[in-house]
C-alpha cells in the first residue's frame, strides 16, 4: 500500500483496496527533533556544573546559545534525559507549623483495651 502511494496513487483509491483506514497512509506530521537535540552535551554539562540550577536558569542558558525554549520544553528535554533537579526548600520550615501527630512511637504496636 505505501509503495502504491509513494508512486502517486491517491491515498483514498488505494486505503479501500488494502482495507485500510485513509490515515494509515497518511505522511507522518509533527516535529521530528526537540530544539534542544544539538545542544543535549552543552545541557548536560551546564548541569553537571550547577546541579542547582532552575529551569528558568537553564532556560536563560539556552537563550545564550541561540535557542530560545519555554519552561515545559526544558523540563521535558531533562526528563527525557533522565535528569531530574532537585527541589530544595529556600527556607527551613517553620516551627510553629501544625503537624499531624502520630499515635505512639514509631514502630510500636497499638494498646488494646
């Protein structure tokens, strides 16, 4: 069926002699690379250098190579790399927080009465 359309028959003549839905043999649309394909080493090393890096941050480093990207198209390329940041809390938390209080010590049994 595909040499069929490669050779110029209609995708419509051909989906109904193959039994076939018309999108079969239909091209294949979307992107076929990230933006960020020809940097991945670049990347890497920006964040094996500054492990606590933001992505706003690694956004801004991409920005200064040429390639302008959004949060989400940074954080995908990581996650498909594998490479996972660190959340870190920019404070300690406070003491005064209420905090759910757990029955006995940790690891004890329950009392029956």
């Amino acid at each position: 069926m595909l040499a069929a359309v490669d050779r110029g028959a209609r995708v419509y003549e051909v989906a109904p002699l193959f039994e076939v839905g018309v999108a079969t043999a239909l091209p294949k649309c979307g992107r076929s690379d990230r933006k960020l394909d020809h940097h991945l080493d670049a990347l890497a090393a920006h964040v094996a250098a500054y492990p606590d890096a933001i992505l706003a941050e690694l956004v801004e480093c991409a920005a200064k190579r040429g390639v302008k990207v959004c949060v989400a198209t940074m954080w995908a390329t990581l996650e498909a790399l594998g490479i996972r940041l660190k959340k870190r809390a920019a404070t300690p938390r406070s003491g005064s927080a209420r905090m759910l209080r757990l029955p006995g010590k940790c690891g004890a049994q329950p009392r029956l009465s």
